[in-house]
C-alpha cells in the first residue's frame, strides 16, 4: 500500500467490499434471486431480467483503450457526479478533512464535499485574467487538510481551459499528501489534448471523462474515473455494485463502435463551428456587454439586462442556464451550443 491508499479514510482502506453474486454468465442463475423471464418491455441484448456484471470489467477495458490508458486504471460509473461523490467519500473524514475548489467552478465538488461532511476551501479563478487558475493563492490554501484539489478544464460555467503545464505542476506538487482532479467534461471541444496520457507520470493525477458531452449519452449516465490502480481498486470498494446498467453497457459499446465516433467527431466538429458563429453573433447584439471565449459545448454571456434575455429566450421555448446567483456572475447566463436550427431560434430571440 503506497501513500495514495494511505491519505485515504482508514475505515475505508480497512473497509471489506460488498460480496455479490458471482459472475459467470454461461451458468443457469439459481444464485441471485432474479425473474427466470424476459419482461415484454426488455429490448436489450443480454436481458433485464439478470443483473449486469456488478463491476463491468469488458466496458471498462473498452473505455481504457478508448481514452489511452492502462487496462486496470479505469473506474465506470454514472457520469462524473458519481466519480466526484467517491472521491469524497474516500478521501476525506467528515469534520477533519478538506477539498480545494475553484469558482465560479461545477457546482457539484462543493455539493458532495458539504454532503460528506468536508470543509470546502474557495480559492476563485481571477475574472481579471479570463478566469484563470490563481496559482499562488491555491498554494497558498493547500493546508494539510487538503485532500483533494479539483480543477475543471474547460471550466463550467466559465469555458475557458486551466494550462496543462500549471496543471501537472500542482500535480507534482500535492504528491505524497492530496490528488489533484482534473475535470474534462468538455475537453473534447478544446483543442487541448487530454491529460489522461500523463498518468503514469503523475500518480496523484486524476482525470475524469464522460460520454454524456461529445457523444451524446447524458441520459446512459456512464462517466469514466481516470486513476492509478491502486486509487481505482481503493474506490472499487465503496461503488455499489451493478452501479453501471445493463443498457448503459450496451449504449456504450454501440457508441464506441468506429462508424459511431466518427459521426461523434463530425458532431463536435459542427458544435465547435456553431460556437463561433454564435459567439459573433450574441457579441453584436446591443444587449449584450460580454461574450466570454470558451473551449467547451457553450458560451458564457453577460447581458445588460440578463432577466429581459432569459424571458425573452424561454418566450420562444429556449430554456438556457441562469448563473446570476454565482460570485461574479451577476449578468450572467450560461447557453449551449445546440443544432444551427436551435441556434438560430435562441438568437432570433434576443435579437
């Protein structure tokens, strides 16, 4: 056990996992207690009626050869809130322990820290630069109490990508006492590559990824934990079993099939077009006093009156995002990037 088990909770390094139901699918299943007959409602290949494989291992070892990385370092979940919510849960004792976020940043850190009992620590990106990390301050506040720093690249709601050198530096940095997280929901709309290539070299990099953006499953809920085996087998531990559905697998084989990520990329493609086109557009309308340069799925905008905008856009059957309840994002609204058709409508809207 090296010191990445070590900072974890003791009670979960001491904890015993959960003992499902064995896994051998060519077997009858006399074993788990489930239904002997397919529901009429049940489309999938496999069958409803059987449990998934509770820690799916051949989705797992899709998704590391997808994203680059080492079979035996990926964890499958649902979507990153859940990867988020275990590395809380593991890393940090209620009361004593702490994560470094960064804001205007994902709400959800904050939310599960608070929800597990840990401190939250706030060093806010600086408006002044484009939001970019405050490197010096995040230092600053790495009090032994830290066990977790959380870096979201491209950053929601703000858009705008950390620097990946600055990024591995801090890695480099918390080493032997935190993980630093990396967030990238959205890296497949930036430019920049993935850090995931990076962790061998880094053992207290994390990364997460998601399917639910670029290729369109936000409604499977699969997210992917990017780690260093020894953190994947620590949080191994606490996921609940079967926590990835059998249709979930399904989608997600079918979504990774070759002819289905090149169509994701045609997509991508298309939105990271559409975010310029859009991005000109709103930035001409008298409304509007800024449009924020973003590497992700959608654009943040301040509007001299933000209310006028989001009624008028919900008038026309637009729903976008309100952030004018977060610190410094008084004017602020959060819109995605949809279809040209979608686009168009939004923009109609304001104009």
């Amino acid at each position: 056990m090296s010191w990445l088990t070590e900072i974890a909770r003791p009670d979960i390094q001491a904890l015993r996992a959960y003992e499902h139901a064995s896994w051998e699918p060519g077997l009858v299943r006399l074993h788990a207690n489930e239904s002997p007959w397919r529901s009429p409602a049940d489309t999938s290949l496999e069958g409803l009626n059987r449990y998934p494989e509770p820690h799916p291992h051949a989705l797992m070892d899709r998704l590391a050869d997808f994203y680059g990385v080492a079979r035996g370092g990926v964890l499958a979940g649902r979507g990153s809130d859940e990867a988020i919510d275990l590395l809380i849960r593991a890393y940090c004792r209620a009361g004593q322990d702490a994560v470094l976020i960064t804001p205007p940043t994902f709400g959800m850190y904050g939310v599960a820290a608070r929800i597990q009992g840990a401190s939250v620590i706030e060093v806010p990106l600086r408006r002044e630069a484009g939001y970019a990390l405050e490197a010096a301050a995040l230092r600053a506040a790495l009090t032994p109490a830290v066990k977790l720093v959380f870096l979201c690249s491209p950053n929601n709601p703000t858009g705008n990508s950390i620097d990946a050198a600055l990024a591995l530096q801090l890695a480099r940095e918390v080493e032997g006492r935190a993980l630093l997280v990396v967030d990238e929901a959205y890296v497949e709309f930036s430019d920049a590559p993935s850090l995931a290539a990076q962790l061998p070299q880094y053992p207290s990099l994390v990364v997460l990824r998601t399917l639910s953006k670029a290729h369109g499953l936000a409604g499977a809920r699969c997210g992917a934990l990017l780690a260093n085996a020894e953190i994947v087998q620590l949080l191994g531990k606490v996921i609940q079993p079967y926590a990835v559905t059998q249709l979930t697998i399904e989608a997600v084989f079918r979504a990774l099939e070759p002819v289905n990520v090149a169509l994701a990329q045609q997509r991508i493609a298309t939105l990271k077009g559409e975010r310029v086109r859009v991005a000109q557009r709103l930035a001409a309308l008298p409304g509007v006093t800024r449009v924020w340069p973003s590497d992700a799925n959608f654009l943040l905008v301040e509007f001299a009156d933000a209310t006028r905008a989001l009624h008028s856009a919900h008038a026309a059957g637009v729903l976008v995002r309100d952030f004018r309840a977060a610190r410094g994002l008084q004017s602020a609204l959060r819109i995605t990037i949809g279809s040209p058709e979608q686009n168009d409508r939004l923009l109609a809207s304001l104009t």
